[in-house]
C-alpha cells in the first residue's frame, strides 16, 4: 500500500500533522500493518491501525473515538470475527479464566445443532485477510519442508 493509501486510511488531522511532526517512520509502520494486520497484535501489546497507537487491548471507547466499531474495525482492517482485539498475553489470560470459572460448561444453545439453515450451510463463511495469510503462511512452510526433506533424500 503506498504512503497515499495511508493517508486515506489515518484520520485527517494525524495526516495534517504528519508532514509538520515527522510521523514519516509512523506512516511507514502502519503502511507495513495494513499489508499484514497479524503483525499488529504482539505478545504485550496491539497497535491501533487508525491511530498506530500502542495498548495492551483496543477498547469499544477507543474504537467510539475512531467512529468505529469492533466488528467495523476487524472488517475494514481483515481480522478474523472472533479475534480478539488485545495482545496476546491478555487473551490467555482471560480465556485461563473462563476455563477455570467453568464458561464453557454454561454455554446452552449451540446454533449450529438448532438452525437447520446454517447446517445446510456447511459453516460457509466469509475468508478474512488474516485467515488468508495465516493459510498462506503455512502453505509456504509445506512446500519449503517438503524441498527440504527433498534435497536431504537427493544429497
């Protein structure tokens, strides 16, 4: 993505101050995540996209700020529906939680056994960017195994 689609991206007034504070590196970071949102999401922290702020989880009110919201964010940026928007200690942490307090156990209704429609279905859904380059990413590594145990059966 160029430093122009950037720009449509970034909010106008952090575009407006871009030429006038240096946010040059800033722009070429978020240019970097918007080609692959995954690297966004690290061990201790996520980055906004729209902001290129750094907190440990995006909340529904930073999100209001933006104008957005979860679910608008995860679209217009590729993320899975059920990705949560938090670093990647947090979310085992909170999921260590659920399984010790037994959420899974409460759960009743599952959609899928009731509505006969999403069974015919199949669970077709739409492919987000994330999932997308996550099936790429482990296509890449097949093939690379496979040439390598290849060359070491040849050599």
């Amino acid at each position: 993505m160029s430093a122009d689609g950037v720009l449509a991206i970034v909010p106008a007034e952090v575009g407006d101050e871009a030429g006038a504070v240096g946010l040059s590196p800033v722009l070429g970071t978020l240019a970097a995540l918007l080609a692959d949102p995954r690297q966004a999401i690290t061990e201790d922290s996520i980055r906004c996209l729209i902001c290129a702020g750094v907190f440990r989880q995006l909340t529904n009110t930073h999100l209001r700020g933006h104008g957005t919201s979860a679910s608008e964010y995860k679209g217009r940026f590729g993320y899975n529906r059920g990705r949560p928007l938090m670093c990647l200690a947090l979310a085992r942490r909170y999921a260590e939680r659920a399984r010790s307090a037994g959420l899974a156990a409460r759960i009743r209704r599952r959609p899928i056994l009731v509505d006969p429609e999403l069974r015919k279905r199949g669970g077709a859904r739409t492919i987000a960017l994330e999932e997308l380059l996550t099936r790429r990413d482990a296509r890449r590594r097949e093939i690379l195994s496979r040439i390598a145990a290849q060359n070491g059966q040849t050599a």
